[in-house]
C-alpha cells in the first residue's frame, strides 16, 4: 500500500468527456491491494468504462460483498453510491436497490468466493430475475483476502502456493448464467483492457442482468508456475473467441468494428457490434454457445469476449410488473395509500 | 523504435529539463533537496561546481533552466529554480575553506586572460588549483565586466558580486587593473603559454537617423549605464525615451527612474509577445510604472535650438503572411516629447586591437572564427570565450565556455591533444529506503510558485543601489522546495521483471505509461495512453516483454516522478534511481592521464 496520495493532475492533452468531466474525476481512493493485483486493473477498466460512457458517477451504485475484490469499489467512483454487503449478499442487496430505484446504473463487484461459494444462490437468482446491473467477479482461483485457500473456481489440478493440488470440480461461472437464463454472458482477463473495456461498456449499458468473469489473478498467493490463474498461464491458455464492442447512439453511424460485423440493438438506441474469431459461433444461440464453451473447457482452453446475448429478455421490473418511477420519485400517498387500501387488498384474497 | 539505450548518459541528463536547459549543467534537483535538508553551504558548492557564480547568478541569471522545468509543463508555472540558488547562497555562510585548494608549487605555466569579466575569472577558477600561473589584464579599474558595469546595483548588490570574485582573485590571480590589452601580438610573444579573451562585446549599437549628431542628450545604452555605475552620471532630465525592449531597455529605464526620470517611456517596433526582454524583468518594469509603448519605428530625433525636444516615429501595424511572419505597414506618424533618449538596440563585438595578419582568422561578420568544443582560435594556443566568442549572450554561457576552454588550455599546455576530452558519465544509486519508501521526497505538492517579496514602490527609488529583490522567505523557500519534482529520481525499468500486470499503467497519475505493440516512432507515439507528439520530450521503448513480446513505452514528457509505478509494481521492474551527471572539468582531466585504453 503506497503511503501518498496520487496526484490529482489534469494532463493538458487529455480531453474531458461529453459532460464535462476528466477521467480523474472516475477515481476513488488510492487502492490498499498487492501491488500487482488484477483487481486493480480491473477497477481502472471500470474507470474508463464510465467515463467514455459519459455517465456521471452520482447515477452509479456500486455494490459488493467480502473479499481482495469486494474491497475495489472504494477505489473507483468516489462520487457514486455504494453498498459494502456481508459475504455473498450482494445480489439480494443490489436487487433490492434496483426494485426501489430503476434508474441507477448497477455496477456490483465480486470474487470467485464471495460468488460461488457462499454466494451461489444469491447469484443464480439474481440471474433468474434479470436484475438490470453489471455483475464483474473478479476471478482468481483462490480466496485472497483470507490468504489463498482454492476457491470454488480453482480448476482440478491447479497447485496452490505451497504445491498441493485441488481436486474438485470447478464451478464455471459462465457455464452456469448461460444455463440458468443469463441474458449477457462475458469473459474477460484483468491484462487486456483492449477487450475488456468495450465488454464493461457493453455491460453497463445492456437491460438485464450482465455478469462478466474476468480471470484476475492474484499476484500473492496465486500467480506461481502450476496454477491456472497466473498471468502467464492465462495469456497461454485464453482466446478471444469473439471481439466486440459497444456502440453509442451518437457513433453509430461512423464507427464500425470491421466490415461485416454482426450487430446487437440495445435498448437504449445503441448497439453491440461483434466479430467472430471462428464463423462457426454464434452468440445469440444459448445451446451453441454453452457447447463451444464447454468444448474449449475440455481442451483446457480459456475463451474470452462477449460469449452470450439476449437484450430482449425481460428484467426484474417487467417480470414483476414493479414501478418504473424510482419509490423515491413517488408521492407519499402512492407510496403508502393508507390502511384502508391495505384492508381492500387483503380482502381481495379472503 | 529501437529499444532505448539508456546507458548513454545523455537519455537520463535530457529527463532532467532544467539541467539539460542550462548551458553548464547545474544539478537543480539536488541542490534543490540539500536546500531543503538545511544544507546551504553544500548546496552552494554544488551549485558553484558548475555556475561559479551562486549569488550573482541566484539573482540575475537568464534562467534558461525555468522556461524548459516540468513543472511548468504540469502546472503553469515552473519551479523559481534561481530564486532558490539565491537562498542557497544568501545562508551558505562561509565557503572559503571548502574552496579547491591552490598548490604552492606551481607549475610553471603561465595563462593570460584579457578582461575580468565572467568567462575569464571562471577560467582562472578552474586553472589556478592545477598550478597555473593566471594574469588577467583589465582595461577598468574595477573587475567583474558587465555584470559591474551594466547590470545595475538594484538588481544585483556590489557587495554580493565583489565577494565571488575576491574568492577567485585570493586563489591568486595576478590581476592588472588599468590595462588595456592594445594589441594581441604583443601578448603571443612567448611570454605566456596560452592566451584566453574574455574582452566581451562592449559596443553598443548606434541608430543613425536625422538629428543623431546634433545633442549630448542622445546616449547609448550600455555606455550609459556604465557611466552610472563608474558614478559619472548622476541624473537625467524628467521625460526620457528608451529605444528598444531588450533587456538592456528594462536596466536602462528602471535605472532612468531612480535617477529622476518621471516619465519613462520604452519604444518597441513590434507588438506584445516579440520583445525581447525576459518575461520577469519586464514585470519588473511594468511594475515600476514605466509605460512600454508598441509599434513604434524610430524615425528622427528632433532638435530644436540645439536642444533635443523629442522624436517622431512611424506607426505601425502588423499583418500575418501566408507563412506567418510580422508584415508591417506604416499608418501614420507619432511625435514623442523627451529629454533624453537611451539606445539599446543590441551589442557587438570589437576587435580593433587584434591584428588582422598573424593567423588569426575572421568570420565574414568580423567576428575570429571560434570552435564550438575547444574554443580555440584559427591561432594554436589563443582561446575565445564569453560574449568575445560568438557574440552576446549571458552570464551563465560565458562561465560555460570558461570551463571548456580551461580544459583545452590544460591540454594544450601539457602538449595533448585538445579535442581528446573526456566524456560526460552518469551515475545511478537506487533510492528505496524500504517497501514503499524512497530516499526523497516523492509526495506530490499540488502548491502554486510562491511570489517574490519586493521592496516598497515607495521606498526603492530612494537610493540608486536598494536591492529590489528580498529573497524568498523561509516559509517561501519551503513550499516552492516542494514544488521540484525530482526529475533526476529515474524511473528505471528492468523488462525482464515485468509480468504485463497494468498496475503501474494504471495508477501513473499522469497516464505516462502504456504496453502495446512496438511500431515505427510517429505510430508509437499516436497509439499510446494519451498520444505523444511532442518529439522534444523523450519516448522510453523497453526490449521485448517476456510474456507477449509487447514493450513497454514511456513518454517522459509529464512523469512526476511520484514512483507510484515503482510501488505499484509487483516484480520490482520499475525502480526510483536517482541520477547524477558526472560533468568532467580541467581539475578532473590532471588525474585522467594517462588515458586508460577503451
Ligand atoms: C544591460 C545589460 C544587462 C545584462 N543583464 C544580464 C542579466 O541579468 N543576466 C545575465 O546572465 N546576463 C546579463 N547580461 C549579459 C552579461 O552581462 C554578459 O553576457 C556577460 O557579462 C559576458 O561576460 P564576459 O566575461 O564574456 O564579458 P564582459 O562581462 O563583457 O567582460 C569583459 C571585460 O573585458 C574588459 N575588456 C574589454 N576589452 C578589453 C581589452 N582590450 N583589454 C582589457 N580589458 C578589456 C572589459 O572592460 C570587461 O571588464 C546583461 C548585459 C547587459 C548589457
Ligand atoms: C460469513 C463469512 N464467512 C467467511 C468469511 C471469510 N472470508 C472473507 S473473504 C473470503 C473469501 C474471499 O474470496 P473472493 O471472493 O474470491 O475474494 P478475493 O479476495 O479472492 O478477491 C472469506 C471466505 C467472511 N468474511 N464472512
Ligand atoms: S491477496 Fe491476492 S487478491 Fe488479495 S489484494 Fe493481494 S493479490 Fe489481490
Ligand atoms: S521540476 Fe525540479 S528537477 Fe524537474 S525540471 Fe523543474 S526544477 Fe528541474
Ligand atoms: S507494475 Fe511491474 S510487472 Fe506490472 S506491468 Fe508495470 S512494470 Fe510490469
Ligand atoms: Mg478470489
């Protein structure tokens, strides 16, 4: 942990985004992980994710539960709202806020054990329900905060620090949200922010639940020769199977991926456009995606990019017909129209 | 690009702007941070190891070091790099026992030096602790050239000067006051074995327009200014005109106003953003109410019954050409009231008493032809150097061909080879103290320059020599401290360590750093963080990272030298080195030979 500040300079070259702001106005406090730590990049792909979205960081509630990860959103949007839960709570805490107040950008941040140990279920049903937030879980094979037991992710035979070996099943995060309804599915690597930038924005901006693995890795306790987080071995064993990118309405019509680029409409008037590595994939189909993915899983093979995506799917507020208008924006007498309207609905069912 | 080779001293010295700026190299940083651990006298030494001149130049100096400082490329204002010399040398206390010691046995080589201006007493400095035998002949009665005789006493006490230069003359130079050197011939007779002119450019430009033969009251700037400090003038009448907005004009008119000039008035040919003069001794002025008056040619002095009553001028207006340069026209005629006008349109060199038939060679400008690294003359053994060399410039230069040339006289007299110098070295010491802690101050102070006390509008003009300048106060010289930014504290990389994390990328406050492909120059530059055009500054290109054969790049342009990617950094690849330029002088070649091979 460094002992000063960093610096608040304005570089003279750097140019401020459509409303005004400079991308130090997306920092937060300085960091207090290893030096060296995905998570950091992570955050600063965050950072410039919403600064080049041009959204401003008091529309953003940033959530999370216990871990190395689940400390980072201290580092990245001071301005925002934020929620630091107990461990593995987080969806039911962002779920709520998002079932209150609609129209706040979601961003919640995890670790592989805060999300798939003690957290699974709150995940799967915060999958289920298409809570409209991005959902990042920094993975990293391990549980760094409590210093580097195997987390629920750790692939049979990954060695931990001191040489012994896991050998259970991992849990694959994208497996499992493509499975149960995920609507946008996405695989990242905290070491290339050319790919997961455009896959944050994406994120941020699709209607629904977005949750993006970004394989992290731990420099401490989980970046030696035999295991299957570590850098090296991550940029050996990953390929992108898809690039993509988000498109903002004002752009559309200029800035193109690549001639013969697919295109997702969001509902918000912009888009996704995507590039295939292989023809063959194709990621608005739910069964084919989960196939390859698995293929690739069983070559010991990491693929990354936008892997699965369904902007039609309805969220949380259309399944349960709930207000669009944030409760805070609603009168009291909507909000609480009294105790005889209470009686009439009570009476409705007896 | 080619992966930077960041063993040829060069690449680190140019990161240090100040320092690569400044024609003698002066350490700013670390005299900087021994001000700041309360070391004056050290910092006085190191600043005298290469300027020789503290006090003076704490004051006066050109300062070339604050238009190329970081600081001002991250903020607004540079670093006030000279006002802090002059803290250093205003609470050094007595350096006289530090001084280079002067042997008893001489060598039996004996040095002339024409003039006691900067560049001959810097040679002498530097001369007599190898055993030299110096004398230097001097026209005045009084050494110290133009920084005496020209530049006034408000801006640079006597006292201040005498004391550096005694400390050159107790080295023992044999000094001769009140001797011109008329002819140089006489001098290459043998009875010195090398001969050094340091007689300057002591003539001032004359503007020869109708009327300029009929007055007294007509006078030359530098000649002028001379008389006031020889105390041969005294006053001058109420409305006074000064010709030209150099620096020159700025000593002119301020020293107009303390001798009874009520209206001053200087006269520039060209608008606002063109004048010459250095951006604070014009403030200087403004701030003395003296009113600059723009795009005004001189077009006659007025004389009228002998007595001069003023001067018209053509006025002018600019127009921009298609290339961009000053197009002037005339649009109408302006006569200006005065009793005095002031030249100060420039200087030049004068060498009437060089004989034009012994092999000295001279330029098509009149001017000897001088080589830019020895310093020497078409005729072996005779050395130039100062505003004698290659025209007017400053202090600062002129104690910089001093040094050069003492090393070519030093090798001249030993019989070797002129040219056979040696190199320039670089030193590089890690500064981490423990995990996140460095041996300087890394901590970034986001303080504006402090401002420079002046003595009372009131009170200046009482007497000719009241210093204006009040020096920094403590708590001045404390905060702009700060302000330095340790350029010589290197960020140092080791691609062999680097895993390709980002941190360091990440928390650069400065965006300085980026990993990408390597590709051609122009391409690298457009394709980093935030695209670097400015080709002045720097780009650092690592070999070929381990894990993706990317590089890493470097634009040194803003780097604070926080070493936040150096805490950052999980493997050590980024290491704080603080660098020091090793800048041979003529004492330092004595204990180089014989040469060692390669
Ligand atoms: C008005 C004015 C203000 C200036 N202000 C500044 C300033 O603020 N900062 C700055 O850095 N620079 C300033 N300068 C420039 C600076 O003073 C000169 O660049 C510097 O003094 C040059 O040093 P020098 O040793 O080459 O020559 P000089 O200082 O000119 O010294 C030459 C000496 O040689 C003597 N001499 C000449 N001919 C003979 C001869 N034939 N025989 C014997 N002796 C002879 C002269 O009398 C004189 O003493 C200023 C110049 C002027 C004119
Ligand atoms: C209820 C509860 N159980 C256990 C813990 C101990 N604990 C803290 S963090 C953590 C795991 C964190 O792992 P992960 O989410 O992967 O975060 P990382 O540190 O690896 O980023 C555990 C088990 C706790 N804080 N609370
Ligand atoms: S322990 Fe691991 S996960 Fe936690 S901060 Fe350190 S490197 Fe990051
Ligand atoms: S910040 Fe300090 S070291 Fe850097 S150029 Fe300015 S004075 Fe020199
Ligand atoms: S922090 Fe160190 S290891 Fe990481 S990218 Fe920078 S130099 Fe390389
Ligand atoms: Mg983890």
């Amino acid at each position: 942990m460094s002992f000063i500040k960093k610096p608040r300079i304005i570089h003279p070259e750097s140019r401020p985004n459509s409303i005004g702001l400079s991308i130090n106005d997306y920092e937060g406090a300085m960091s207090t992980l290893c030096a060296g730590c995905g998570h950091d990049s992570v955050s600063a792909g965050i950072m410039q994710a919403f600064f080049e979205l041009d959204i401003a960081p008091h529309n953003v509630a940033k959530l999370s539960g216990i871990g190395c990860s689940s400390k980072t959103p201290t580092y990245f949007l001071r301005g925002a709202h934020g929620f630091n839960s107990v461990h593995g709570r987080m969806p039911s805490i962002a779920t709520g806020a998002n079932a209150a107040n609609g129209e706040l950008h979601y961003i919640g941040v995890s670790g592989d054990g805060d999300s798939l140990s003690i957290g699974l279920g709150q995940l799967c049903h915060a999958i289920r329900r298409n809570v409209n937030m991005l959902y990042v879980i920094e993975n990293n094979g391990v549980y760094g905060l409590t210093k580097g037991q195997f987390s629920a992710s750790a692939d049979v035979g990954s060695t931990a620090k001191r040489g012994e070996a896991n050998h259970l099943r991992p849990i694959d995060p994208i497996l499992t949200a493509i499975d149960i309804g995920g609507s946008f599915v996405a695989r990242g690597f905290s070491g290339d922010k050319d790919n997961l930038v455009p896959l944050i924005k994406a994120g941020i901006m699709h209607r629904g639940f977005a949750l993006i693995d970004v394989i992290s890795p731990c420099v401490t306790f989980n970046d030696h020769e035999g295991s299957t987080k570590s850098y090296l071995h991550t940029r050996q064993a990953s390929h992108a199977a898809i690039y993509a990118d988000y498109i903002p309405v004002r752009d559309e019509i200029t800035a193109v991926l690549d001639k013969g680029a697919n295109v997702v409409p969001l509902h918000d008037g912009g888009q996704v456009q995507f590039r295939q590595v292989d023809d063959k994939y194709d990621p608005t189909d739910r069964s084919k995606a989960a196939g390859y993915i698995r293929e690739c899983q069983e070559r010991s093979e990491i693929v990354t990019g936008l892997l699965y995506i369904d902007d039609d799917a309805p969220d949380l507020h259309m399944l349960s017909d709930t207000s669009e208008t944030p409760l805070r924006d609603l009168e009291f007498k909507t909000l609480n129209p009294g105790a005889k309207a209470l009686e009439e609905i009570q009476n409705a069912w007896s | 690009m080619n992966p930077t080779d960041t063993s040829d001293p060069s690449y680190y010295h140019r990161v240090v702007d100040c320092q690569w700026a400044c024609p003698a190299h002066t350490d700013v940083p670390e005299y900087i941070r021994l001000i700041a651990q309360g070391r004056y006298r050290d910092s006085y030494l190191l600043n005298r190891l290469s300027n020789v001149f503290p006090g003076v130049l704490g004051r006066v100096c050109d300062r070339p070091c604050e238009p190329a400082c970081r600081r001002g490329r991250v903020e607004e204002k540079p670093v006030a790099i000279c006002r802090l010399k002059r803290v250093a040398a205003d609470l050094a206390g007595d350096i006289r026992p530090y001084l280079p010691v002067v042997p008893k046995q001489k060598n039996g080589k004996r040095i002339a030096c024409i003039g006691a201006g900067c560049a001959s007493l810097t040679v002498a400095n530097d001369l007599l602790p190898l055993g030299y035998e110096v004398v230097i002949f001097e026209q005045f009665d009084k050494t110290g050239g133009l920084m005496r005789t020209n530049i006034p006493a408000f801006r640079l006490p006597e006292t201040v000067l005498n004391d550096e230069i005694d400390m050159i003359l107790e080295m023992g130079v044999d000094l001769r006051l009140g001797q011109r050197v008329d002819s140089i011939k006489a001098l290459l007779d043998g009875s010195f074995d090398a001969v050094f002119v340091g007689t300057g450019a002591p003539r001032g430009k004359d503007l020869n327009l109708p009327g300029r033969n009929e007055s007294e009251r007509i006078h030359i700037g530098i000649e002028w200014l001379e008389s006031v400090a020889f105390k041969h003038t005294q006053d001058i009448g109420s409305n006074v005109l000064i010709i030209g907005v150099g620096n020159t004009a700025m000593d002119c008119c301020r020293t107009s106003k303390r001798l009874g000039g009520s209206n001053v008035k200087v006269i520039a040919r060209k608008p606002r953003g063109y004048f010459k003069a250095s951006p604070w001794e014009l403030e200087d002025a403004e701030e003395e109410q003296i009113e600059i008056v723009v795009n005004h040619s001189p077009k006659e002095f007025v004389v009228e019954n002998e007595r001069l009553i003023g001067m018209t001028f053509d006025q002018l207006n600019y127009d921009e050409d298609a290339s961009g340069n000053l197009v002037s026209r005339v649009i109408g005629e302006k006569f200006l009231p005065c009793d005095d006008v002031i030249l100060a349109i420039g200087q030049e060199n004068s060498f009437e008493w060089i004989e034009r038939d012994i092999g000295i060679e001279f330029d098509r400008w009149d001017v000897p032809i001088i080589d830019r690294q020895t310093y020497q003359s078409t005729y072996e053994g005779l050395f130039f150097g100062g505003d004698a060399a290659f025209g007017p410039e400053n202090i600062i230069w002129a104690v910089e061909h001093g040094h050069q040339a003492a090393i070519s006289i030093h090798n001249y007299c030993e019989g070797r080879d002129i040219k056979d110098r040696l190199p320039v070295g670089m030193n590089l010491a890690s500064t981490k103290m423990s995990i996140h802690e460095w041996s300087f101050s890394n901590d970034f102070d986001p303080s504006q320059r402090r401002e420079m006390r002046h003595v009372d509008l009131q009170k200046r003009f009482d007497e000719l020599n009241i210093e204006v300048e009040m020096g920094f106060s403590s708590d001045q010289a404390a905060v702009e401290i700060e302000r330095c930014l340790n350029c010589d504290i290197q960020t140092v990389f080791s691609e062999k360590l680097c895993i390709e994390c980002d941190a360091c990328i990440d928390v650069c406050p400065v965006q300085c750093l980026t990993i990408t492909s390597n590709k051609e120059e122009d391409a690298l530059r457009a394709s980093l963080t935030i695209p670097a055009y400015d080709k002045e500054q720097l780009l650092f290109v690592s070999s070929d990272l381990p894990q993706t054969g990317r590089v890493m790049v470097k634009d040194e342009n803003l780097c604070v030298h926080c070493s936040l990617c150096a805490e950052r950094c999980p493997t050590g690849a980024w290491d704080m080195r603080k660098s020091t330029l090793l800048i041979p002088y003529a004492l330092d070649e004595k204990d180089a030979w014989p040469r060692k091979a390669g």
